[in-house]
C-alpha cells in the first residue's frame, strides 16, 4: 500500500512545516519544521516508515542562508542571469536569485520532497522557479550562467563528488558559489572569499547558537 506521506509530499509539507521568515534573510519565507510540530522529533527511521527521506528541505541552513543573502543585497551578481542552485533543499537561494532579478533560475536537488518544497516556498514568495530533478553530478553542468551551492559540505563522498563538479563548471567560466559554515568536508584551498556572515542557527541542530559562514567563489581545478 502506497503511505500517504509519499504519494502526497505537498500535503506532508504542508501538514508538517510552519511558513516563516528564515534568521538572516526574513524576507524569505519558507515551510519550515519548527519545534512544535512532530518532524523535529521524528527520526530516520519514522520517517522512512513513512516514505520520506531525511527532510533537509524543511531547514534553511546557513550555507543557504549566506548566499541567499548576499543575492538580495547584491542583486547585480545574478540580475539577468540564469542560475541553477545546486542541492536546493527548500529552495532558499533559487528564491532569493528570482527575487533579485535572475532571468532564469533553476533548482535541483535529488529529493522529490525537496522538488515539492521549492515549488511551495517559491509561490509564498511570489516568485518562479523551475524544479529539476535527479542527480546532476556525473554530467557536464547544464547551460547556466551562475551556480549555487549551499551547504553542501556536510558528508564526505558528497562533497568531493561536488567539489569536482563544481571546479569542472568553474573551469568553462561560470560563476559557482559555494556558502558553507566551515563543515567538516569543505575544501580549504582554490576558493576565494566572496562575503561572510554570521548565521543565527538551532542550538538543537548545530550544537551552538550561530555560524559563521562564507559565500567563496569556486576555482578552477
Ligand atoms: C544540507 S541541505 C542544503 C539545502 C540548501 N542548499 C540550503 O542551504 O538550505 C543538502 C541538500 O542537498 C541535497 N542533495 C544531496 N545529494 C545531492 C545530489 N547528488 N544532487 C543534488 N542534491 C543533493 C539533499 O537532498 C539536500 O536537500
């Protein structure tokens, strides 16, 4: 039998997340999981009971955060321009490119509940965004002029597999920046400093109360 939660992740995130600003960029808001709804507390394994894989969706981490605002305070980085943000989450840096001015803005990620969450958070933002699905990473980038990637860095396999990506896109002069808050498996060299912030982060999921986070400009390999 096919569990409600998968055959319906509009109704889940709807059901599970509270629409509200994001800490440092409030003029973004997103469904989010909040401490008094039950997706706080459930884990792993409720959630695969239900179908649903790990909802990164449902926070705006402070990679994510960064660079979406560094777009809103500089628009002219992305007016204009097509974007893709890669491993969008709940889509906070494809929102904050369309809402500075981007012609066209893409967000991928490879949960389909994310795909669902991006198209919601996007329409409470008033803004469009094109959903793309699947694992982008073992083909050349598609055309687009500037590429996101926020907090990416937080699993080993990963974020090599996206730091070779995204050296490759850099290499055939697109503009890739990465927002990370100094995870354990970001590169520490062939990235230049774009803007930094101090995020305001859960204590329950960051173990500390804010992060300081860069917006690097990705070199080429
Ligand atoms: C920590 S979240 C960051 C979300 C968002 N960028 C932000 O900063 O709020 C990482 C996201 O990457 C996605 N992801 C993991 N592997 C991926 C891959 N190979 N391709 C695309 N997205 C991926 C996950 O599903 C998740 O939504």
């Amino acid at each position: 039998m096919t569990n409600p939660a998968a055959a319906d992740p509009d109704r889940f995130i709807l059901d599970n997340t509270i629409l509200g600003p994001t800490a440092l960029v409030p003029e973004i808001r997103l469904h989010l999981a909040d401490a008094v709804l039950a997706l706080w507390e459930m884990t792993e394994v409720e959630l695969q009971e239900k179908g649903v894989p790990p909802p990164y969706w449902a926070f705006a981490w402070p990679g994510g955060q960064a660079i979406a605002r560094l777009l809103l305070d500089q628009p002219e980085l992305v007016r204009g321009r097509h974007v893709l943000d890669l491993g969008a989450g709940g889509g906070i840096g494809a929102i904050a490119a369309a809402m500075a001015g981007a012609a066209s803005v893409r967000a991928n990620d490879i949960d389909r509940f994310a795909l669902a969450a991006i198209q919601l958070n996007a329409a409470a933002n008033g803004v469009s965004v094109d959903s793309l699905g699947g694992d982008l990473l073992d083909r050349p980038p598609p055309a687009c002029d500037i590429i996101l990637a926020g907090d990416l860095c937080y699993e080993r396999p990963m974020a090599g597999r996206v730091l070779t990506w995204m050296r490759a896109a850099s290499a055939t002069g697109k503009l890739v920046m990465l927002g990370d808050p100094g995870r354990s498996y970001a590169p520490a060299d062939g990235l230049e400093t774009i803007a930094e912030y101090t995020v305001p982060v859960s204590l329950d999921l960051e173990d500390r109360e804010q992060r300081e986070t860069t917006v690097w400009k990705v070199l080429p390999a």
